[in-house]
C-alpha cells in the first residue's frame, strides 16, 4: 500500500502497518510477537470493558 493509499486508511490499519514496521526493523521473532500481541490484545480488551 502506498503512502498516499495510507493515508486514506482506517486508524487501524496505519497502526497495524506501523507496528509492523517497527517490530520488523528491531528484527523481532515472531512467536515472540504473536506473544506479545496476546497479552496486548488482553490488557486492550480488559480496559475496554471497564469502560463500557
């Protein structure tokens, strides 16, 4: 996707490229990012139900 298509894009996404991006340039494995995801993805989702 180009620059130009990002930045047309859903905040999700242009935070998704990024992430990638960054996890891709410090050369992290990648069970230890999916790893990482899931305890993100976790502490996301617990602050979202505390404000509902």
């Amino acid at each position: 996707m180009s620059d130009s298509g990002l930045e047309h894009a859903p905040d999700e996404i242009k935070l998704a490229v990024d992430l990638i991006h960054l996890l891709e340039s410090h050369d992290v494995a990648p069970e230890t990012v999916l790893k990482a995801l899931a305890i993100v993805q976790s502490d996301f989702e617990r602050k979202l139900h505390q404000e509902e």
